[in-house]
C-alpha cells in the first residue's frame, strides 16, 4: 500500500502494525470498507483520514496501540450521519467548502471539488453543526443549479464567519496569523486580503492544518527571510495538527495560489522559485 506524504518518517514495521490494527478491527466490526492511501474508505459514508489517529499511536506504547485504534474507529463508526438534502433550499444555508489535501481520499465520484492549488482542492460539503458530509456529484446534480451558483453559496457561508486574526514574530519576522476552532478556517486563504495588508506583489501562505493560514507579505527586504521561516512553521505546525492539511509553501497573489517546490540543499531548504518572484527576490535582496 502507498504510504501517504505525512507517514513518510514512519519505521516500515510500526506502519505495517498500524494499518494491520486498523484492517483487523475493520474486519471484526464487518464494516465494509478497506484503507488506501492513509485512509478508510467506505461504501456508504465520506472517508476516514486516519493521520490524527496514526499520530496518536505514535505517542503511546505499541501495546497500547490495538484498544486505541478500536475506540477512535468505533467513534468514527458509530457517529452521527445525516443525508444531504435533496433541495436547494434545504442544503444551502449548510453548505460550505472545505480545504482538503489531494491525498486520493476524495475522488471525482466521490466529492465536487475545484482546484485550488496544486495539492489542494476545494471540496463542497454540507454541514449540519455536528457532522458533516461531503457533497456527491449526483447530489449536486439533483438540485438543478450550476456548480458555480453552488459554490457561490458555499464560499458565502464560510466568509462570513469570522476567524481570529493576530501577529506573531517568529525568526524576526510579523507573521500574521489567521486561526480559529472551524474546520473552514483554512477556506479563508480564498479571501487572505480581508485580513491581511497583501500588496501587488503577494505574500507567502502556508496551510498547516484546517484551522490556520499563516502569511507573510512580500514587502520590505526582510521578505527574502520569509521561505526558511514559513517552511520550518509549516513542518512543526502541521506535525502538531489537529486537522494536518500540508506543510507546503504557496505564493498567493490577486487571489490565486501557487505552490513553491522546495528542495534540500546543503541541509537547508531551497526553493525553486517562478520566474517573476524569483526577480522579485532579487531586487529585495539588493535593497538590504
């Protein structure tokens, strides 16, 4: 089985332990499911990521390892689920849109999703206070509106909550911070210049996990700090969870965001920069 990104510091045999204790409790309950890819994937219900629970485990003694994997998936099991409506107006004040890692958990027949990055799509989910459940296509579909009056609706919901917005200096520079309790706080990258000052040329974003959006605007020669300080961030914030998302670096500008690769050089992260931000990097170096 393909490990997923975030069990990649994984010894193989406590992997192997793992995943056997998550099938071999599967298999007791008779649920009709299998794991892929870090996940549990069910006939009848969205997928249970199982990072958190992995997480877990790895703090705990391994013969503590069995009871705790069979209380979280029986919670998970046994929760509460509820049907998305079948009319417009009964689903729309519960959509929302949710932030979601292209880890192979949802695929296009079972979610509508957009992208928003590379890595990340934007999922359409409905919403019903203590559960939620993603939206099937052939949900959508019955409701008889376009998919972008759909998503309309949906980003609407999640703008109009309100996240906590702060600054906190991390290697000397003013991170701002947006963080909240909703599972949609990372949604709000969408609109980060609500909340952030964000000039022409954009800010560096990363998205640790579902509950932050952590920013750094290009501005001013201290900028050219901004990647090294923002990838150790995103490394030990998404490792902390709750609700891992990805310990990748974006650029975000006019409302768009593109994901920067980073490599290992010399024992130090180094980015492989787009052209135009690349030029922008160095006029700010030669201005320090």
């Amino acid at each position: 089985m393909r490990r997923p990104d975030w069990a990649a510091s994984w010894d193989d045999d406590d992997w192997d332990r793992f995943v056997g204790l998550v099938r071999d409790h599967l298999v007791e309950r008779g649920a009709a499911a299998r794991v892929v890819d870090g996940a549990v994937l069910l006939d009848d219900r969205p997928a249970i990521g199982l990072a958190s629970l992995a997480r877990t485990c790895r703090t705990l003694e391994q013969e503590d390892w069995r009871p705790t994997v069979a209380d979280r998936l029986d919670q998970l099991l046994d929760g509460p689920t509820h049907e998305v409506p079948t009319t417009f107006a009964e689903a729309a004040p519960r959509l929302r849109v949710r932030l979601y890692a292209d880890d192979g958990r949802l695929g296009p027949e079972a979610a509508v999703t957009r992208p928003a990055a590379e890595g990340l799509s934007w999922t359409l989910v409905a919403d019903a206070g203590d559960v939620l459940a993603t939206v099937l296509p052939e949900e959508a579909a019955a409701w008889g509106r376009p998919e972008d009056e759909v998503f309309d609706v949906a980003f609407g919901n999640v703008r109009a909550e309100t996240p906590d917005v702060a600054v906190e200096r991390r290697g000397g520079l003013a991170i701002t911070s947006v963080t909240g309790d909703s599972v949609y706080t990372s949604t709000h990258v969408r609109w980060l210049d609500q909340h952030v000052r964000v000039p022409p040329a954009g800010a560096l974003v990363i998205l640790p996990t579902r509950h932050a959006v952590h920013a750094y605007a290009l501005d001013g020669p201290q900028a050219v700090d901004a990647p090294e300080v923002l990838i150790e961030m995103a490394g030990e914030r998404s490792a902390e969870g709750p609700g891992e998302l990805t310990a990748d670096l974006f650029w975000w500008r006019a409302g768009d965001l593109l994901r920067l690769r980073v490599h290992e050089a010399d024992g130090r992260p180094t980015l492989e920069l787009p052209e135009r931000l690349d030029e922008l990097f160095a006029e700010l170096r030669s201005d320090r």
